[in-house]
C-alpha cells in the first residue's frame, strides 16, 4: 500500500489527522504548561510538581489503565481522555490561580490528564489494527505516524513562537482546548467509520469479574513469549541509554567541548527528527517478512548504540548532525517495525492492556535514562565522551546477544 493509498481510507485519515492535531496540542500544551508554572509562581519547585503531575501517573497507572481498553469500548475513553486533557486549559481560561486551592485543583486535574497518556497512545495503535489487516498496510500507517510525530518535533521551534505570539494567555488557553476538542470529535468519527463489534462489543456485567484476569492475561502474554520479552527490554534500554542519554549529554557537548551556543544547540536537536522523517518515508515502501519485523529492530538499534559512541568524539557541530541525521535514517526502520510486531503480536483479548504496558516501559526509561545520565556527567566533571563511548556499546552488545537468540 502507498501512503497516498493509506491516506485515501478515510477512516485512516481522520485518525491521521487526530493523532498531528493530539500531538500538536501536547507540544503547545507542555511549553504552556511550564511557563504558567514559572511565570505564576517563579519557583523551580513548581515546575518539578507540574512537570511530575503530568508524568507520573502516565508511569505508574499505565499498566492498570490499559485493561480498560479491552474491557470499555476504546472511542469513549478515547474521547474522555481528550476531553480531560480540554478540561485543563478549560479551567485556566476562568481561573487564574491566584490562591492555593485553585493550585491544588489545577494539579489535580493535571494527575487526571497524565493518567489518560497510555489510554490514547495504545487506542491510537487498536485503531490502527483495527483499520488495516495485513502487515504491509500497517507499516505504512505507523511510518506516516512516526513521521508527524517528528515533524511536530520539528516545528517546535515555530510553536515556541506562536505561543510568545499569542502572549501565554487565554488566547492559548482557548488553542489547546480546541485541539483536543476536535480531537476527540476525529476519534469519535473514527468509531463511525470502522465495524469493530466483535472487538469492542462486551457485556457489563463482564468487564468488572474479568478485568484482573485480563491484566494477568497481558503479562502472561509477555513472559511467555521470549521474542516479545527481549523486544520489549531492549527498547527500555534503548530509550534510557541513548535518547534520554542524548537528551542530557547534548547540551553539555555543545557548550563544553564544542563552544557553541543556543543555535547551534537548537539545531541539533532536530537532526535527528529530520533523518527519522526521511528514513520513514523509505521505510514505509519496503516489504518485509514477519521474522525481519524484529531482526530489523534489533539490527538497527544496534548500530544506533555504534553511531551514538562515535558522537563521543566528535570535534564540531558539523559532524554531530551528520551523526545525527545518520542515526535518524539508522532508527526509522526500530520505530516503525517495532510498533508494527507489537500491532502483529497483541491480536488478543488484553491486547489494550499490552499496548500501556509496552508505552509505560517506554516512558518510564527517560526520568531514569536522565538521572543516571546526569549523575554520571556531573561526577565526570562534564567529559562527556566516555558516556557516549559506554551508552553506545552496551547497546550494541546488547543488540547481537538479542539478535542470535531470536534469529532462529
């Protein structure tokens, strides 16, 4: 299937377009979110509450929530989560936290929303399986998803800019609101535009007696089959070594070792976005056996883990963003196959509950990806080189032990 193919199913399209509009709103969305924090209170420890609100309970009931989506029908909690993530910028349109109660209620409805993260990233990928059936079909929806995800990431810059444009008021309060709005209009026109009765249709009495079955069913699920396990493991460590390893030691090589400043920072960061969009593209048009689903995987993040050791010792801004948008062109084919083996794999009853499982591990490797990153940087006084060097060689020692063990 083409990507013009894809984008002709309409009930594609309009989930396609939900997911550029959701991921929009969340870019505009975290830059507002910390500015409010900073701006309200100017206080460090505001933004650490804020910034733990929205991520914490995406991480801790991530894994209990994604039951919900095979036991309630996924477009009504889909369309509850957009429409909890409205109720926040809804709120600060008429409350201007001038008093600790509103705080407190602003930061609850903060905990709410975070906690809808794994119900709408795991129904956006249901849907996905729900509307393409065949592998080569799903490959080229999820290469078009990775695609905006990276180009939102792009236009992060020109986001920062509308927001200052717009002045950080209700004005942008009023944007968010309405792009999850519609968001959660896309979704329900989605619902209308695909059969899904035989996978959604349960009875109430049901979804209570067999929730924790069903939860149990998800890990079963995972620790008995070993391809999926290592796949899984692989791609927390892949996530809290290298790119949220990247996330910390960037900044550091740029000022430290390279002398440079915010620019030159701001354009790097993007490099590798800029690679992952391209790669995508190719990616999206080939044709692979189930068996090269994970072996590409595994095979390309292991040469992500040799490319990101020789940014160790690179000497200029000009080289890192070759190795930058290399890795982007490296990675493509581990974002998308990954997602589609995990589409291929979770055909089941708790595949809802598989889809947060996976997201939460995903997720939860940044804070810690950070932490370790940042301790080691600061006992190594900022030579940032043998981190790079370690990162980059666990994982691809990691990935040839992976790669014989599922080989066969």
């Amino acid at each position: 299937m083409s990507y013009l193919g894809a984008l002709k199913n309409k009930a594609f399209r309009t989930l396609y377009i939900s997911i550029i509009l959701s991921n929009l709103a969340s870019s505009i969305a975290n830059i507002s979110l910390v500015w409010i924090a900073y701006n309200k209170f100017n206080s460090p420890f505001v933004i650490a509450v804020v910034l733990a609100a929205v991520t914490l309970p995406n991480l801790i009931l991530g894994p209990l929530l994604g039951g919900f989506l095979d036991k309630f029908k996924k477009t009504h909690l889909m369309i509850l989560g957009n429409l909890i993530n409205a109720s926040v910028f809804i709120f600060l349109v008429f409350d201007p936290l001038k008093t600790t109660v509103d705080f407190i209620v602003f930061i609850m409805l903060l905990v709410v929303s975070g906690a809808t993260g794994p119900l709408l990233k795991g129904g956006s990928s249901m849907f996905i399986q729900d509307i393409f059936t065949n592998q080569d079909a799903r490959i080229v929806a999820n290469a078009l998803t990775s695609i905006s995800f990276d180009m939102t990431y792009i236009c992060g810059s020109m986001i920062s800019g509308l927001i200052m444009a717009l002045g950080y008021g209700v004005k942008v309060y009023v944007l968010v609101a309405s792009l999850y709005v519609f968001v959660a209009l896309c979704v329900w026109r989605v619902s209308r535009l695909v059969d899904m009765r035989k996978q959604e249709h349960t009875q109430k009495s049901e979804v209570y007696t067999s929730y924790f079955s069903n939860l149990k069913s998800a890990f079963q699920t995972i620790i008995s089959n070993p391809t999926l396990l290592y796949l899984m493991l692989m791609n927390f460590l892949w996530n809290m070594f290298l790119w949220a390893g990247l996330t910390v030691l960037l900044p550091i090589l740029v000022k430290q070792h390279f002398m440079a400043g915010a620019s030159q920072y701001g354009l790097l960061e993007s490099m590798s976005s800029i690679g992952i969009v391209i790669g995508s593209f190719v990616v999206g048009k080939l044709k692979v056996t189930s068996k090269w689903l994970v072996l590409g995987v595994v095979g390309t993040i292991g040469l992500h883990g040799l490319l990101f050791s020789l940014i160790g010792f690179a000497t200029n801004v000009q080289m890192t963003a070759v190795l930058l948008i290399t890795i982007g062109l490296v990675v493509s084919p581990a974002l998308i196959y990954q997602s589609t083996f995990y589409q291929q794999t979770f055909d089941s009853t708790a595949r809802g509950a598989l889809f947060t499982i996976s997201g939460t591990m995903t997720s939860a490797s940044y804070p810690i990806g950070i932490a370790l990153t940042s301790s080691l940087a600061s006992t190594l006084h900022s030579n940032v080189t043998p981190i790079f060097v370690t990162y980059g060689l666990i994982i691809a020692v990691i990935s040839l032990i992976v790669y014989f063990r599922v080989k066969n």
